[in-house]
C-alpha cells in the first residue's frame, strides 16, 4: 500500500517529532531553583491589544522564615506593580496594588489566575511572543533581589477570573488600597 520510501519517511517522523517539541515541554514546564526558594514555571500572559500583562508563578520557600515579596522590575515594562483581586460591592472582580506578598516558611504562594496574587508588567517595551523568556526581578525583603526567567504563554488570551477583571486600572499611577 504505501512504499518504502514513505514508511521510513514516517517512521523517522515518529521518532523526530518528540525530540523536536521536547524542548517546548520543558520550557513550559521550567523550574528555577534560587537558594532557599523553587519558582515552579514562571509564566508572563500579555493580552492582545494591551500593554500590560500578568505574571504567575508558584515560590516554594524551603526556609524556616517568611520572605515578602515588596517589589519587582523588568527591563521588559516601564514598571511592575504586586497586585491581588478583589470582589467588589457589585459582585466584579477588580484588581489592586499591594505593597507586599507573603512567603510562608516551609511553605508556598500560588501567584495563579483565577484571582488572588500576581505580578503586572505595565508599560510593555515591545511586543512579546509565545516562548519567548522575558527577565524578572523580585526584591525580596529578607533575600534581597532575585532574578528569573519567565515564559510568554497565552499571547492574546485572557486569564481564566469568574469576573471580568478591571486591567485598565493597572494603567493609572495611584492605586486605593
């Protein structure tokens, strides 16, 4: 049915696709250990049309003390801000600015959509691509500044929130607290 030719073109296929798309699993799958912490699959989803996007990342803290994460910079936005959600009196979850998030001893934060805690780049210097790594740094209160790499995912898609979330007051300069 089929000739030689094309059996061993599809057999070599077979066993070239996994190795060729393997570094793309990996990469999406990264981990950065940094003394005490692991940040499990630092990831950075800029929305299409936007010039803000968010970044999640699970810190595992294997430390006997807590760390607070009061600050962050990337040469890739004009500046970083730590936010958190909140559900408003009308039932809308909106996002605000927070001067710190905490790190718990032997324990973890899940900067994660859905709400609660993430990182916003505001001010995004260039357009970004799906797989491309984009540096961030974290100032830690306790450990000083730390630097990873997080992926770009999700070009173009909105983080999964049970309420539209209010990106457009990530682009004003005072935040309610």
């Amino acid at each position: 049915m089929y000739s030689n030719k094309f059996k061993k073109y599809l057999l070599a296929l077979a066993f070239l696709c996994p190795i060729i798309f393997l570094p793309l699993n990996i990469l999406k799958a990264h981990e950065i250990v940094i003394d005490i912490f692991t940040f499990e699959h630092p990831w950075v989803n800029v929305l299409s049309g936007s010039s803000n996007a968010a970044m999640y990342v699970k810190i595992i803290n294997k430390g006997d003390l807590a760390d607070h994460i009061i600050g962050a910079s990337s040469p890739a936005a004009d500046r970083l801000e730590l936010h958190s959600h909140f559900i408003d009196d009308s039932g809308v979850s909106r996002m605000r600015h927070v001067m710190a998030i905490d790190i718990p001893p032997k324990g973890f934060v899940d900067l994660a959509p859905g709400g609660g805690n993430h990182i916003m780049l505001i001010g995004l210097k260039g357009p970004f691509f799906d797989g491309e790594l984009i540096p961030i740094s974290l100032t830690l209160k306790n450990s000083g500044i730390l630097t990873i790499d997080a992926v770009v995912e999700s070009v173009g898609l909105k983080p999964k929130l049970s309420e539209e979330s209010d990106v457009s007051d990530a682009n004003k300069s005072h935040h309610k607290h």
